[in-house]
C-alpha cells in the first residue's frame, strides 16, 4: 500500500499550527475516507447547542484537498491518524 502524508493545520488566534504524519492505506481505501470526511468531517451544533465549544479551526491536507475538520469527528477506524497528527500539535 502507498504512503499517504496527511498535515493538520490549526488557526490559534495568529498563528498556524501544523503536524505531518504518514499512513498506509489503499486507493479505495482513502477515497473512502476522504469522502466520508467532506460529508461529515466539520458538521455544525444544531440550533438547540447549549454548549460552547472554542472556534479552533482545523484543516485536514491529503494530497490535492483541503479538508475543513472537527477531529471529534474523525472516522474511528482511522483515529490511530488523527491522534497522532493531534498529539504533535500540542
């Protein structure tokens, strides 16, 4: 399976934070992902939210696209990338 390097970048007020990572994953396998994550990967608190969650703005770098992303909301199977892109940028 081909290497795969993915960027997460995170607007803190100023600044941009970013943290690269590499993953083995087929062809199917990230289109697969990259399509569940523009169907889902940012989605919006309904109007009825009580809580409030701080605007960090996350972007999600996989070859040619750019993702706007909620890393909560990141596929489960493939937390092992999220955590490690998260963990770098702390």
């Amino acid at each position: 399976m081909p290497q795969t390097t993915f960027t997460l970048t995170k607007r803190e007020g100023d600044r941009t934070l970013r943290a690269e990572t590499e993953a083995d994953l087929s062809k199917d396998d990230l289109a697969a992902l990259l399509d569940e994550l523009k169907a889902h990967g940012s989605p919006e608190f309904g109007e009825f939210a009580t809580i409030y969650v701080a605007p960090d703005e996350y972007t999600l770098h996989v070859k040619d696209q750019s993702i706007p992303l909620k890393p909560q909301f990141f596929p489960t199977r493939y937390s092992h990338i999220i955590n490690e892109l998260t963990s770098k940028l702390a």
